[in-house]
C-alpha cells in the first residue's frame, strides 16, 4: 500500500521524466518526500506563491546569476518546504547546474535533478497530477472497503482472532492484539513467520512507545492504537509498517554510480484508519455477548446477568423468576460457579464426537445440562446458567441459612455422579460464595464465587466447594488478572523496571527485586540467593532504587513492589 502522495523518487521514476534522462546532483536524503503538485516557475521569487509540498520545475532563464542569489532562492525553497527542483539543462545551463547551488541544496536535503534532455513540463505535470489523482480515488476506496468490513464484522459480532485476521488481510501487514502486559491476545503474521514475530513479545513490545493513542514508532515501524471502550483501555492493537520503502517496482536509475538507499517511510493515511477501525470493532466485541439458547435458559441468563451487572432492578428480576415458577424473595440465597479447571482443549471433535465441532460451546453446554441435572437430583432450586464463555452459574434459592452446608454438599455429589471426570486432572472446580438474605445482594455472592472458581484453577488441592478462604492474596491477583486496572498498576510500580530489563537483558534487574523482596528485605541473604556477591547486590539494588524513584527501605513501598511483583506473576501465568 503506498501513500497517498507520490514520493519524489516515484515521479522520477514516470516516463515522461525519464525520458528527460534525469540525473540527482543533490539532497539524496530527500527522495521519499511527498509531492502534493507539480509547478512550473521561472521567477526567483517563487516561493512566497508555494505552500509545500512541491516539485518546482524550472529552465533556470529567471534564476539569479550571482551565487549569493542563488543560495537565497534554494534557502527559500527549502524553508517553505518544496519537495525537490528539477532544472532543464541546454537554455541557461548548458554542462550542468552551478556548483553553489548543489552544495546548498545538499545542507538543506532539498533533491535537485537535471534534466539532461529537453522535455515538455506539461507532460510531466499531466503525468504526475494523474499520478495523484488516481492514489486518491484508491485510497478512498480502500477506505470506504476498511469501513464496510469492520461495519460487517461488528453486525457479526466476530471474535478477535477474526477481527485480527481481517486487519492483517486488507493491509498485508502483521497484526499483533495484546493486552496492557504485553501479552498477545490474537495475531495474524500475514504469511511471515509467527515464530519470529512473537519471539521475545513483551520485551520487543515495550520498547514500542509512540506518542498519542494513535501513532507510528518509526524506530520500530509499528503503527499502534489503543483498544478500548467507555474510557477504560484494555489493550493495543499493532500493525507493523515497513521501516523503508521497497525500491525494486519504482527504482529510479537516475545515474549509473547511483545507489540512493530508501529513507524511512510513514504509514498511509488509510493504515491509520485502518488500526483504529479494528480497534473499535474488538472494544464493540467485547461489550456484545452472544449466544444460541433455549427461551427459559436465555431468561436464567438473563436474570443471571442482572443479577451480576445490575442492570435490571431488583424486584423486575424477583417478577420474572416467579413467572418461571422460581420464588427468590424471602429466601437464603447462596451464588455458585463450575468451570473446568482448564480451558478448552484444542481439538477437531466435539465432546459428542461430531466431527467438525467446535469444542467450546459444545463442552458448555454439556457442562449447563449436568449442572442442570444436578440441582433436580439434590432436589434444590435456582436460578443456572453459562454466565461467560467457560463457566456456568447457580444461584440456588434456599429455606434458610442452616441448609447451606448440606446443600452445597448435595449438589457437588450430583455433579461429581453426573460427571465422572470432575476429579481428573483438568476437571471441575465447584465454588460458591457467601450466603446472603436478600435478592439485592444476591450479585455480591455470584461475582464471589466467580472469582474463587477462577482464582481456585491454580488451586492442585481437591476440595468439594472452594470457598473464599481458601483463596490466598496469590489467587485473588490470578483472579484479577484481566482487570485492567491491575495490569496498570502492575505497569505504573514495575513499567520502567521492565523498559530497563527489556534494554539491557544481561541485566535482569527484576530477578534481584524478587530476591530482595523473597528474602524479606534482608539484603544478605537476599544475595546469597541471587548468587551475587554483597556489594554487587548492593550496587544492584541501589540502580533499581533509581530506576522506579523509590526508597527500597520503605516497609510500604516495598509491600506495593511485592504485590506488583505477584500480580505480574498471576498476569503471566495462563
């Protein structure tokens, strides 16, 4: 995809120039500048009438004839910001332009050709105005194709992987989604090799810093915006951009002894559209939540969702259950989540068998159904269903707070019956959170027991229920894990430590941080275990000290480090 605007190397490159037998006498640095108009000028004072952007084509017949003129004239067009002069060689210079003018072009890197043959300018102008005309006509359309296709995909609700997958598509670039970690949520390499693409991600990616929430990284040539939606971000999406141009389809052989390399190149306009289009149609997807259910599963859902989000009141969500037959008023009311210990596998068949079935929903539904069964055979009654992709949750409804244990117990005993494979490696885990006795509370206990379910993953004990007490301050990070608002925190105490690491990885200055904080501040032994020599140690601790500004003998500052340090670790930890 090229820019909109031809570059001066690419108008040099046109037949009617050619034929011109043209020949760079200076300012090589500035081929790839964009030409916006070609202008024909005779007059010395020609630039108070250009606005930038051109490419001034001249005979030279008006041109001062002392050098300090001549300075001044090229001065004035650099200041003004032309793209390049080409002069017409044979009515004022016959050999060649004069030598004070090409050394001033070359300390201003403004290109200046001959033309060692006469040529009509006005073949030239038609030749690159068409030029121009036809790269906006495409751009547009590319433009308007980019705002057709991410419209479809947000009516479609497409997933990530998709909305990746298209991006890399239409811009022939990789594309790379991850979160504020920098760990890779969706990529697509765009026939390049993944393997080198994601080597060393998080240290490539927070060398990645361009300024704005959309910008290009010349040094690394990455285009980057930011994904989000109601003002919160939860991540970036990267496309990289060739740091140079390609010269092979326009080289220009402007001179035999020439071998002008390319300049670095920014991103056309419609790339930009481009990112942040797909960055609005994965923030969009995350907001719209799909699914293929029965009508009384879908209600359940949705009381569920209500329940959990609040977006319905109280007493709508009471009305609705009793007209499914199920009273929520006046009773103990106790949330709980079943999931799979690990996510979905990876796989061509379903559970059922069938091939070509997708595993996922297939898995959940399998796992809603036993759930399900379970209630009827603990004889218990509640509200159930999936409440995201990989878990299902029960709000049971109770007589009163002295059943709670003995329900729970019934219900991980159905389960267990229902599916013999909840204790295999990889099997279910059955969490439930607090009691409470009111419906407007009842979503406290759900989002509890969602967090113990997700936080007991990591959890090799089997226990019967997880509660929440037996979640330490390393399961309730795990579970927080995708909350942004930890990753930021994350990312504000240990963001430079991390840029420095990622500079200098011989370093590792993260390890010695661990090490000291491991070894609850006791800086000997916290050598010892680095397998560091004391002063060496020292001299560490104190760059670290200098790196994040802080007092590494401050008992809270310390705190803060060590839970960044295990949020990082729950981060990282699938």
């Amino acid at each position: 995809m090229s820019p909109v605007f031809p570059t001066v190397r690419e108008v040099l490159a046109l037949d009617p120039v050619r034929h011109g037998a043209p020949r760079l006498v200076a300012g090589e640095a500035g081929l790839d500048r964009p030409v916006r108009w070609v202008h024909v000028a005779e007059v010395p004072d020609i630039a108070t009438l250009l606005g930038g952007g051109e490419l001034v084509l001249t005979t030279g017949i008006g041109l001062p004839g002392d050098d300090a003129g001549l300075r001044a004239f090229i001065g004035d067009l650099a200041g003004v910001g032309v793209s390049g002069l080409v002069v017409e060689l044979g009515r004022r210079y016959l050999t060649g332009v004069p030598r004070v003018m090409a050394v001033a072009a070359e300390r201003h890197g403004l290109p200046l050709v001959e033309l060692r043959r006469a040529t009509p300018f006005v073949r030239i102008t038609e030749a690159v105005h068409a030029l121009i005309v036809d790269a906006q006509l495409t751009e547009l359309r590319a433009t308007e194709e980019i705002h057709q296709r991410f419209t479809e995909l947000s009516v479609e609700g497409a997933d990530p992987g998709e909305v990746v997958r298209q991006a890399a598509e239409l811009s022939g670039c990789p594309v790379v989604l991850e979160n504020l970690s920098r760990q890779v949520l969706a990529y697509d390499p765009a026939g390049e090799s993944a393997e080198l693409l994601l080597d060393g991600w998080e240290q490539h990616s927070r060398r990645i810093r361009p300024a704005g929430r959309t910008a290009y990284d010349p040094d690394s040539g990455w285009l980057v915006t930011m994904v989000g939606a109601r003002g919160e971000d939860w991540g970036r999406l990267l496309l990289r951009w060739p740091a140079a141009a390609d010269l092979s389809p326009g080289r220009v052989a402007l001179d035999p002894a020439d071998d002008a390399l390319a300049g670095p190149v920014a991103p056309p306009t419609r790339l930009t559209i481009l990112i942040e289009r797909a960055a609005s149609t994965l923030a969009l997807g995350r907001l719209i939540r799909r699914d293929a259910e029965g009508l009384e599963r879908q209600i359940h859902r949705t009381l569920l969702t209500a329940l959990l989000d609040r977006s319905r009141p109280v007493d709508e969500v009471a009305l609705r259950a009793r007209a499914l037959g199920l009273v929520l008023e006046r009773r103990h009311l106790v949330g709980v989540v079943v999931r799979h210990r690990a996510d979905e596998p990876a796989g061509e068949n379903g559970p059922a068998g069938e091939p070509g079935g997708d595993p996922g929903p297939a898995r959940l539904r399998d796992l809603a159904e036993a759930v399900g069964q379970a209630l009827r055979e603990a004889n218990l009654t509640g509200l159930t269903s999936a409440v995201d992709d990989q878990a299902v949750g029960v709000l049971l409804a109770l007589p009163d707070p002295v059943a709670e244990e003995r329900a729970l117990a019934a219900f991980a005993a159905a389960l267990r019956r229902a599916r013999p494979d909840a204790r295999a490696p990889g099997g279910l885990v059955i969490a439930a959170g607090s009691g409470v006795g009111s419906l407007r509370e009842a979503g406290r206990s759900l989002i509890e027991a969602r967090q113990v379910a997700e936080a007991a993953r990591r959890d090799r004990r089997d226990l019967p229920i997880f509660r929440l007490p037996h979640v330490g301050l390393a399961g309730l990070l795990h579970l927080l894990r995708d909350e942004p608002r930890l990753q930021t925190f994350v990312e504000r105490e240990l963001g430079a430590l991390l840029a420095y690491d990622a500079q200098h990885p011989r370093e590792q200055l993260l390890g010695t941080l661990r090490a000291y904080l491991e070894q609850g501040r006791n800086k000997s032994a916290a050598a010892a275990a680095a397998h560091l020599s004391r002063p060496a140690f020292y001299e560490r601790l104190a760059r670290i000290g200098r790196i994040l500004d802080i007092d590494l003998d401050s008992v809270d500052a310390c705190l803060s480090l060590h839970v960044a340090l295990l949020a990082l670790d729950a981060i990282r930890t699938p």
